[in-house]
C-alpha cells in the first residue's frame, strides 16, 4: 500500500519486473482487485477514483490478456463482480515483490534506527492520509 500510496510506481516498473506490458493504472486495478474480496466494477473504480467509462476499457483490456474474470452478480446481472485469473495474480504479486525489493534497496542505505524510523514515519503519515480521505474528497 505504501509503494501505491506514495507514487514509487512509476510508468515502467511493471514492464521491467514481470515482462507483461501493464500500465501503472492497470497494476493499480491488480492491486484493488485482490485487496478485496470479489468487489463489483464499481467498487473497484470508486476505490481508485477513476470514472466508469475509463474503468471499463482498463478492464475489458485486462480481461482480453487473462489478468483479470469479470463474473455476473448472483442477484444482479447488471453488476460484474472481478477477480484475478492465476495469471493476474502471479503479476500482481511480481510487481509487489519488485517494488519490496526496491524499497528494501533503498532502505538498506540506513542505519537501523534510521530504517525504523522511517517506515514507522510512513506507515503513520499512511494511515492518517486513509483517515482523512472520509473528511475530504479521495485522491484521483
């Protein structure tokens, strides 16, 4: 979440990490997508602040590359449920074992204490941000 949160994705990490072509939005998706549990289309797009129309299309090219199912609801055939196919999961997870390894790079230039401090700094700033999206209007 911190990596998502503070923008140390950029542009070309996920196509340097797993080989798969995926745009930052699209690992943003992966990631929604498997921080909850069978969310609908909307879910999805609120979470990330993204219009529907512009969802849509990052889904339907995700589908099209087996990254991500879209499932009809069981009570409501207007609403698509997603989950990860076992291909989006092994690149969701690359991309977050890359971005921990390249945390974990930066990182290793501190002492120990500065390393502590540093990550107990940002899970804090982390979670008052996450308190404060109710307050305000959620990032875009």
């Amino acid at each position: 979440m911190i990596v998502r949160r503070f923008g140390f994705l950029n542009e070309r990490c996920c196509e340097d990490c797993c080989g798969d072509d995926i745009s930052l939005v699209q690992s943003h998706i992966l990631y929604e997508i498997s921080r909850q549990s069978s969310p609908s289309m909307q879910d999805v797009s609120n979470a990330l602040g993204m219009d529907i129309t512009t969802f849509s299309r990052q889904v339907k090219t995700l589908v099209e590359r087996d990254l991500v199912k879209k499932t009809p609801h069981p009570n409501d055939n207007r609403v698509n449920l997603l989950s990860l196919t076992p291909k989006g999961t092994a690149t969701e997870q690359n991309i977050n074992n890359e971005m921990n390894n390249y945390l974990n790079s930066i990182l290793s230039n501190l002492s120990d204490f500065e390393r502590d401090t540093v990550i107990r700094s940002l899970y804090l700033l982390e979670e008052t941000m996450r308190k404060s999206e109710n307050k305000c209007c959620p990032p875009r």
